[in-house]
C-alpha cells in the first residue's frame, strides 16, 4: 500500500486526468495528448504491478 501512496503522490496530476476522462467519457467530448495518455499509462501499470495484476 505504501507504493500506491508514494506513486499517487509523485504522480497526482495523472490522477486528475483519470478522473477527467473517467467523468468525461460520460458527459464530455475531450481529447487527450500523447503525454497524459503515457503519464495515465504508466500510472495505471504501476497499480497493476502493486495490486499483482
């Protein structure tokens, strides 16, 4: 749970983009750059890679 905490911490911003496209995906038309879909990315294999998926 620590590594959760400390990526969540180093990467908050990629967690605002989650939620934006999570929200989005529902309400919203909006595109995402080649960056913030890499930062999501990998933000999502290290949760993976915690939780042991």
């Amino acid at each position: 749970m620590y590594y959760i905490k400390k990526l969540a911490d180093e990467l908050w911003f990629v967690v605002d983009v989650l939620e934006d496209a999570y929200i989005g995906a529902r309400y919203l038309i909006r595109r995402y750059g080649e960056r913030e879909y890499r930062e999501a990315l990998k933000f999502v294999e290290g949760i993976f890679k915690c939780i042991g998926i």
